[in-house]
C-alpha cells in the first residue's frame, strides 16, 4: 500500500518537476522561489502591513499564482500566472480592468533581473484601452523584490511607472 501510494504521488508530481529541467529552468525556478507572501514597503524601506502579493505553487509545481493585494476591499484584487511554455514561460495577467495581457518571461544579462514583455491580449474593450504591456523585476536577494509596471494607451507605451517595493513576510 505505501509502495502505491508513493508511486501515485511520483506520478503526480513528475509533471510538474520536469518543468524546471527546460531551458527555461532558470527563469521558473527564480519565479517560484518567490512563494510566500510579500509587504510593501513605504517610501522610505519601512515594511507596511499590506500584502501586495501572494505567490503559491499549484498544478503540481507547473505553475506559479501571483494574488497582488489580495483582498482588496476596493475590488483591486489581480492574478498573475507564470506557466513554462516548451523553452519559454509566459504570464497571464488578470487585470482589474478585465483585459488579460499576456507577456513574456526573459531572464537578462543580469542575473537578478527578469523582464516581462508583451505578447498578445484577450478582452480588451477598443484598441485604445490601457493595459498592462510590460515590467521588469529586480530581485535583491531572496527576500527583497522591485517590480516595475508599464502600460499601453492608444498603442502607445506610456511614461508612467508603478513601482512596487516588497519584503518577503517571514
């Protein structure tokens, strides 16, 4: 019975690990060491008490759910997913606004640094609406994250930058 049941949970589990064995491994595996959740910092590096994300694992490790400000009473509350695609990973972003962006995950030059950029969108209401096009995260050790959004308006990629600042809650 424990030889089953051990074979059931390799059976799986394997999917889901063999997602970090591509050449994508680098950029999954950067990604999925972000599970936990993480507050914003104020203006000046101080740790608040909001969560500005969440991330968990699920689908066996093939998968990666980002909550930003989950439970946000304002109805704020988005999800980002971060899947491998063959030798590349991809994130949906499931905006406030209702659109779902879709960009793509790169690693840079630099190791601390992940870009994401856009690829495509569903349920964007006119081609002039604003979404979400494209971020960059920088990584400050295992416990500290940058993340830098951009957005489209009209076509065009937009000069306003949100930055959000989190610690990882321990």
């Amino acid at each position: 019975m424990r030889n089953g049941l051990l074979i059931a949970v390799v059976f799986f589990l394997a999917p889901g690990l063999a997602v970090f064995a591509g050449e994508d491994s680098g950029v999954m595996e950067k990604l999925a060491a972000l599970e936990g959740d993480w507050v914003l910092l104020d203006e000046d590096g101080r740790e608040t008490d909001v969560v500005g994300s969440s991330f968990r694992l699920t689908a066996g490790g093939s998968a990666l759910v980002e909550t930003m400000f989950p439970g946000s009473p304002d109805g704020h509350e988005m999800v980002n997913m971060y899947h491998a695609d063959g030798d590349r990973v991809l994130m949906t972003h499931y905006c406030a606004a209702g659109n779902q962006p879709r960009l793509v995950v790169n690693a840079t030059d630099d190791e601390n640094r992940l870009e994401l950029r856009f690829e495509s969108i569903t349920n964007l209401a006119s081609p002039e609406s604003k979404y979400m096009s494209q971020a960059d995260y920088v990584f400050h050790g295992d416990d500290r994250l940058t993340t830098r959004w951009r957005s489209m308006t009209d076509g065009k990629l937009t000069e306003e930058t949100t930055t959000m600042e989190l610690k990882r809650r321990k």
